[in-house]
C-alpha cells in the first residue's frame, strides 16, 4: 500500500516522510484516529515506505520486491496482529491467534483498502456475537517472531491494530520489548480508543493523531469511485463528519438509510400519539433486524434527536441532516426540549448497551419503545 492510496490525510503523510528522511523513526508509534479515518491504511503504508529500497517522490516504488510484498500484505518481515476469536462451528480448544486468519485478514484488508470498522471484521470472521481480544498467546508469538533476524528487509515492523483489545497479561508480556526492542525492531499500533490501553504501554510510545477526513475530500473521493451525483457526495461528506467508512455506506445503502429515518418517524409518531399496542408491533419490527442494524438504527436516531435540539436551541447550522430529515425535524424539534432531552438520550444509549452485550432485542425494544412514549409526551 502507498502513501497515493490514502484518502487525504497529507499533513501526516508529509510529516511521517519527513521523519523517515531525517533519521528520527521512533521504534514505537500509536496511530490513533476514530473509525473510518485511515489510521491502518497509514501503518501499512508507513511500513512499506520505510523497507522500500527506491523510495522517491514522498512515496515507496510499488515495484521494488518488499513493496510487492506488502502490497499482499506477505512481507515476511513485517507482521500483523488483529482481535480474534473462534468462529462459530471451531473448536473453543484452539489457540485464538492472528496467524490462523491471516488468509481472511490479507483478503479483507485488501478489498476494502484497510478502511473497516470492528463489527465488520468480526463479520469477516464469522464472529459476529463474541468480542475478538489479543491474548497472550499472540503475545509469546510476537515475541518469538521478533528474535529472528530480519529475512529480507533493513526493518522489523509489527502492525497491531487494535491494541486496546490486548488483555493485561499480554500487555505486560509486551512491556519489556517494546521499552528495549531489538535493532531496527518497530512497533506501530493503530488505535481508536487509546484511553483504553495500559498507560505502561501508553507511556513507551509516540503518539500519530490521525484526523476526521477533510469535507472535500470524501466529496471527491466519492464522486471519483461511487459515481454518484456531486450534490449526493457533498451530502454524505458533511453527515460522514470525516469517516470514509460511514460516507461510503450512505451512498451505498440508501435504501438502509430511508428504513432507518422511517422507523425514527414511526417511534416519534405513535409515542406522541401514545398508542401502545401499535408499539409494540414497531418494536417487533426493529428486533427482526440484525444486531448491527438495531445498533446502527440506535445511533442514527441519537443523531436525529441531537439535531432536533439543535433546531430547538435555534442552532440549525450545526445539525447535520438531508433534505428529507430537516423537514421532519424541524417540526418534531419542539418535542425534544431542556426537559426530556437528557433522558431520551439515555434511554437510547441504555438500548444501546443492551445489545452491544447481547440483550435479548424482543425484551429489549418493547421496555425502550414504552418509555421513549412516556417521555414524548412530557411537553
């Protein structure tokens, strides 16, 4: 992967290059950057331009051997290292490290050019409803792996994406090497919740902040490679707030995006109107759709009921809703107000804990739908 194949993000890549032409490469450096921003895009291409043996132009070659290497993610000197766990049908007896799913990774992390969030990896793993971790068996690998010499290469690189989901105990195994690593030994991890790591590991690296992907950016990029109309691209651009991943689904599933706002209306309506056993029926409805469906629908409507506030506090200009959704909120604004607003709010972010830990949605959705009623009508 190469520097060109980023979407935006030049100030990093500019001061990435500039530090690799300057000498100072810190053994062990944090990307971190919110889903969809192209922080493990980043990490791959950091790794290939530092091993590139004709780099040029603030870019690897893409030619030389160790590029075509690692542009199938096959260096045998730079290693990967992601959340797993067993798939459904596997024996809960083996050992759940990256290694055993290197082929799935190599072909995901291509199709989608590195930009994926984690419930997707775990969809690609077949995974869906357990939680991938980095264990200390991963740990003993990676530090096994890194007592060799380097086979082709001038660099070790370890990529460990999503190292908040390393338990304690590989943490702490991990400790001494990346404080002391071998010569010419590199640690990059790719992080969305950094606050969530040990701070022993936080406090032996060099922090990368990846930024939201500018406006105009995902616009273009959206034009260029979904060959929608500019005013669809602009659109998503300002509602994506800088994720690539979240602009590419709404021109790609539109149609998931009308069902998501049609049954934030239908909620609306019947709580206002308080009719409960059509309720009832809504929160069937949602508890038909998949897991990641309710979660999406649930931030969705969070985010419609933070504009509907905003519209209410006089504020439009910092809401982030289509044509279609303004016209809804604007009159639905009055609903959500200084009294309720707070507890709609965690009544969803409740719902919302509920599924992620696997809460039965039939008993989920009927107790939130019935007490987002309750709270409608308090006006």
């Amino acid at each position: 992967m190469q520097f060109k194949e980023i979407i935006g993000q030049e100030e990093i890549i500019r001061q990435l290059v500039h530090g690799v032409e300057g000498g100072r490469i810190s053994h062990a450096q944090l990307f971190v950057g919110g889903e969809g921003v192209g922080a493990l895009p980043l990490a791959i291409a950091y790794a290939q331009y530092l091993n590139c043996t004709d780099r040029h132009d603030g870019d690897s070659c893409g030619v030389c051997p160790s590029c075509r290497q690692l542009a199938q993610l096959a260096h045998p000197d730079v290693h990967f290292v992601f959340p797993v766990n067993t798939p459904k049908g596997k024996s809960g007896g083996e050992k759940p490290i990256s290694d055993t799913y290197m082929a799935v990774w190599r072909k995901f992390v291509i199709q989608t050019g590195g930009y994926f969030n984690e419930p997707m990896w775990y969809s690609a793993l077949e995974i869906d409803n357990k939680q991938g971790n980095i264990s200390t068996f991963e740990a003993d690998e990676i530090i096994r792996k890194l007592s060799f010499k380097a086979f082709e290469s001038e660099y070790k690189v370890v990529i460990i994406w999503l190292p908040e989901r390393m338990n304690v105990q590989a943490a702490n195994k991990l400790l001494k090497i990346i404080e002391e690593p071998w010569n010419k030994t590199l640690f990059l991890m790719v992080s969305e919740n950094p606050e969530r790591l040990l701070p022993t590991i936080l406090s032996r690296v060099q922090s990368v902040q990846v930024p939201g992907i500018a406006e105009r950016t995902i616009a273009s990029e959206l034009i260029r490679r979904e060959k929608v109309a500019q005013t669809v691209a602009e659109q998503a651009a300002r509602l994506s707030c800088g994720n690539w991943i979240e602009a590419r689904r709404m021109v790609r599933h539109a149609d998931e995006q009308d069902l998501f706002f049609d049954l934030f209306v239908r909620l609306m309506r019947l709580s206002y109107e308080n009719r409960h056993l059509e309720l009832l029926e809504w929160a069937e409805t949602v508890a038909a759709l998949g897991r990641e469906e309710q979660k999406q629908w649930l931030e969705n409507s969070l985010r419609l009921i933070r504009d509907s506030y905003m519209l209410t506090a006089g504020v439009a200009q910092i809401t982030f809703l289509t044509d279609r959704e303004y016209e809804f909120c604007r009159k639905f604004a009055p609903y959500i107000h200084n009294g309720n607003v707070e507890r709609v709010v965690d009544e969803m972010e409740l719902a919302m804990r509920q599924i992620v830990q696997n809460g039965n949605p039939r008993i989920v959705f009927p107790h939130f739908a019935l007490s987002i009623s309750k709270l409608i009508n308090k006006i």
